[in-house]
C-alpha cells in the first residue's frame, strides 16, 4: 500500500535547514515526498498567536521556528523565500523529488483566506505560479493550501490554473470537490492521518513514542492509501521521529510516495464527489 508523504515548506528556517536535511533522510530511506513551498515572504510573526500556543514539548513555538521567525512580518522584515532559496528549492527537484505551491504568503492566506474574495484570492494564486515558474522553468502541477485554508474562489483556481491535483483539505480518500452542485474538475488528495503535533502531548504521547502512535495508525491501510503531512519546521525539530517512521513504514511493507506517485495509482474518473 502506498503513504504519500506531504511536506510543507512555509517559514525561512524550515526551507533553510529543515528541506535539506529532510531530503537527505528520504534519500537514505529510498522514499519519495512531494514538497509543497511558500514562494514568497516568511511573515509567520503575524500567527504569532497561534504559534505560541504550541507549548508541547518538542514542538513549541521556538523549537520549531527560532526566536527570529516568530518576529518575522512584525517587527523584523519577512525573507522572501522564493528569491533567497531559490536554489535549495531547485535543487529538490534535481534531488528526484515533487515540488508543488503552498502559497505566495503563507501566513496571510491562513489568516484571510477562508473569506477572501474572488479578486483578492485569484492575485494572489497567480502571483505563486508565477514566481514558481520562475524558480523552475515551468508552470506547478500540484497545489496545497497553506494551513488547510480555502475558499470557493480557490478551489475553482485550481482547476483554470490547470493544476493536475490538489491537496488542501483533510478527509478520508481522494476526491472531486464540489461546491453548490459546481464541479471542480481538480482532484483533491486530503491529508489523511493526524499530524506529529497534533499527537504529540496527546494521551501520553511523547516524542519517544511518537512514532508508533502514527505507525499504529498505518497498520490497517484504506484501499486509496494515506496522505501523511510534515512541516519542514517540525521534520527538523523531531528528525529522528521522521527517519523512525520511514523505516517503520518499510517494515510494515508500505510505498512511501509523493502525491503525484499516488494519483497514478487511482483512476480519476471513478473518484467519489
């Protein structure tokens, strides 16, 4: 059975140090994932909130990000990511790997999208395809909305931008989006299984066992397989959690994918709406 493995690349430090790294221990499992990239500035100081709501141990706030990030955007400027890590971003797909967009400005689509508008969302869509394809010569394939934030505007986006799938919702198994009895002819491939923060601190979770709370999950797979999403923050900061359920997922005899190695695997054309 087949885990796609989702990584989401938001901040400056995550995309930095965490991508990297993160590369290479795929490289070494012989696993695949599709990197999903914030392409422009890092402003995660304005979830400041939120980010410092993340008191579990292992994953709070400045572990994950460093003290600079969570000033980004307020106090200090927001590196643009797109211009400033243009090469690490490049040499992901030279590494063998998917790449994909998250957002222009992760934090604000967080923020603003569920009730952006129409023209408020489209400028913003269409400015990350056009840095992406700056970075890489050629127009992205897969999209995943920061934060699992969207909007019917977006969604409709993903198709007319010709995107070949999507992954900006959670849910059980891939599906056709519909909205008001509007197709969107985009599959969507929702984020599965819990995140690593999400359970860790939860019911005695630590991160010693971390691990085996996720592979426990993978046990017993649905016939679409999982879709298992990773900040590149976090995949930092809990490395050794990562490479654990690489080898774990090779024991229990799963493919470890990218979403794209995943779609192959289903026919569209059946997929429930």
């Amino acid at each position: 059975m087949k885990i796609a493995l989702k990584i989401d690349a938001a901040t400056y430090r995550g995309t930095l140090i965490g991508v990297p790294r993160l590369v290479e221990a795929l490289r070494q499992a012989e696993a695949q994932a599709t990197f999903f990239f914030n392409l422009g500035p890092d402003r995660s100081g304005r979830l400041l909130g939120p980010l410092l709501a993340e008191s579990r141990p292992g994953a709070g706030a400045l572990a994950r990000h460093g003290f600079a990030a969570l000033l980004y955007g307020t106090l200090l400027p927001g590196p643009d990511l797109g211009s400033r890590c243009a090469d690490i971003l490049r040499g992901v797909r030279e590494a063998g790997f998917d790449t994909g967009v998250l957002a222009w400005d992760h934090a604000e689509w967080q923020s603003q999208s569920p009730r952006g508008g129409a023209a408020w969302t489209e400028r913003r869509m269409r400015r990350a395809v056009a840095r992406y394809k700056k970075i890489f010569g050629e127009a992205p394939k897969a999209h995943a909305a920061a934060g699992w934030q969207t909007n019917p505007h977006a969604l409709r986006l993903t198709q007319r931008l010709g995107y070949g799938y999507a992954s900006d919702t959670r849910g059980t198994c891939p599906f056709i989006p519909v909205w008001h009895a509007e197709i969107v002819l985009c599959p969507q491939l929702p984020t599965t299984l819990p995140t690593l923060d999400e359970l860790l601190g939860q019911d005695g979770c630590t991160v010693d066992n971390l691990h085996e709370r996720v592979l426990a999950l993978t046990e017993t797979m649905p016939p679409t397989g999982h879709v298992f999403s990773l900040q590149a923050d976090l995949g930092l900061a809990l490395l050794p959690v990562v490479e654990k359920l690489l080898e774990g997922w090779k024991r229990q005899a799963h493919e470890v994918v990218s979403l794209g190695g995943l779609f192959e695997s289903i026919d569209a054309s059946r997929l429930p709406r």
